[in-house]
C-alpha cells in the first residue's frame, strides 16, 4: 500500500491498512476541525532532526498504540513511551521525537485542541 503523509483516513480499525514499508513517517488526519485534530502517525525508527523542536499554538495528547518513543524535552529531560502509555504536551512545550523502535513500528494516536 502506498500511504503519503497528511493523506486521510476513513476507516474505522485503528490498526487496519498499516503499510509493511514505512520509509519516511506518515501522519493521517483522522479528524481535522480546525479546533481539534485527531491524527495516526506510523513511524519505523524516525526521529526529528537534532535542531527539529516541535513549538505548537494547540494542546498536545498522544498516546503509543504499539510500538516505542523516546520524547525528549528542550530542557533536556526525556520520557520513554511504550505500548498504551500517553502524554499531554501544553502549548509551546518544546518537545522533539529523539528514537522510535527500529525493529517494528510506532503507531501513534495524537489529538491536538
């Protein structure tokens, strides 16, 4: 299956239609109101560039579905993710991605508000 990034999904199992390549990561609007936006990420190894600080205007919520995360913080604290473990990032909380698992893949379900 050939997915491309910001392609949307309307589909209602999760985990369905998962590509078995995932080269670069994928972000799948799920539901996108311009006041809340629920989104799947799939990532195989991916992490943001070194200098890749994410500083969003909205509220963050993620959650791991499978798979593992490493998020680091600009204060240089990091939290490990693994399998149903969540977090909530408020506005401009400078974060980044610095590992997700190599050996299978990320499945992420963010909702922004």
């Amino acid at each position: 299956m050939n997915m491309r990034k910001n392609e949307p999904i309307h589909f209602s199992n999760f985990l369905s239609l998962i590509p078995e390549q995932v080269d670069e990561e994928i972000f799948q609007d799920i539901v996108d109101t311009g006041q809340l936006k629920i989104e799947r990420i799939i990532s195989h190894g991916q992490s943001s560039p070194e200098t890749g600080w994410y500083d969003q205007e909205k509220s963050e919520w993620v959650m791991i579905i499978e798979g593992e995360a490493i998020i680091e913080f600009d204060d240089g604290t990091e939290t490990r993710l693994g399998k149903n473990d969540f977090l909530f990032l408020k506005p401009h909380q400078k974060h980044r991605v610095k590992w997700t698992a190599s050996d299978r893949k990320t499945i992420w379900l963010a909702v922004y508000f």
